[in-house]
C-alpha cells in the first residue's frame, strides 16, 4: 500500500507542477460513475476527451483528473452562492484527493486537515455520530467534536490556478452533452 501512496503523491505533484498548463493544457475528464442531478445526468460513465490541438501530458492529463473530481463540486457551489445566496468563506477538504496538497482551484481558501486521507466511509460515520448530538451546529459539531486538535494547513487560492480552473470549468460544462452521449451509448459492462 506504501508504493501507491508514493505513486499518487507523484501524480499529484506532476499535477500541479511547472509541466502542467493552468487549464489542463484542454484535456477534459468526466468522474462520473454513477448519475449527477445537477449536471443532469441519470447515469454516469467515467470519461476522458481532448480535442486534436490538446497538450497531451501526463501532468495535465493528471490535472484534467483533478479538475474533474473538483467540477462537480463546483456545480453544486454555483447552485449554493449564486441561486441560494450562500457566501463562502473558506472550505475544509476532506478525503484521499487531499492526502497530498493539491492545486486549490477554488476561489476561496482550503483548509486541509492531517486527518484528509480519511474517506467517505469515515465520512458517513461523522455524519452518523452527529445524530447523537443535536445540540450542536453541524459546523461546530466538526470543530469541536470530530476535528478539535486536528493539525491543519490552509491552502490559499493561487490566480493562476483559479483562472486555469475556470477555463476547464466552462469546457466541462460545454461539453456535458458528450458525457451524456457516452450515458446513452456506451453499455456499462463495456
């Protein structure tokens, strides 16, 4: 297991490295396994595109796949800031995705804690647990409870970055309707 902690912290680092174009250099990624309400997809299929004049590289292919992970979060924060009003002032990111800092794409700082490895197994035990205390704001229910004493790091949005990931954001969204023809065409057993 070692080895492929190594091997993705690779990954990541050629992702966010001096090789990889802010934008993803216009590889496109889809981690849609399984359907997606806000991007209007019933049914996922994993998929990877890039138009001809793409710059095909193992750090930007590695970067499309961050971006991708992080698009569909991003759907749903529009839907959250600009049709509910919400303001953002900073999130906490939580999961393997940030067991190695990565490119904060976001416009808004990231705190990332030591406990970020843990998945969405440990997750839905958080979630479980606060339950038993209703007493509690869910954010300070995570402050209090599940993260106090947690040693953290907050990664501040880089420009770059922020721009880079918008540009991938408004070809994500673009090209939704190839994730959606890849729904209808390609059979889920291959």
């Amino acid at each position: 297991e070692h080895r492929y902690g190594t091997l993705y912290g690779e990954l990541f680092r050629a992702a966010i490295g001096e090789d990889a174009d802010p934008d993803a250099g216009g590889l496109l990624a889809y981690p849609f396994r399984t359907g997606e309400f806000l991007a209007g997809l019933a049914e996922g299929r994993p998929l990877f595109v890039r138009g001809p004049e793409a710059r095909f590289s193992l750090a930007n292919f590695m970067r499309a796949q961050l971006f991708g992970a992080f698009s569909p979060v991003t759907i749903g924060m529009n839907v959250m800031t600009e049709d509910e009003g919400v303001e953002i002032d900073s999130l906490v990111g939580h999961g393997g995705i940030f067991a190695t800092p990565v490119v904060a794409p976001f416009n808004t700082p990231i705190r990332v804690m030591t406990t970020a490895s843990e998945g969405g197994a440990w997750g839905m035990a958080v979630l479980a647990d606060y339950l038993r205390h209703a007493d509690l704001t869910l954010a300070d229910y995570l402050d209090d409870v599940v993260f106090a004493g947690a040693e953290s790091v907050t990664e501040a949005p880089r420009p770059d970055d922020v721009d880079g990931f918008q540009r991938f954001f408004a070809r994500f969204v673009k090209a939704l309707p190839v994730e959606r023809s890849a729904v209808e065409h390609v059979e889920i057993g291959g």
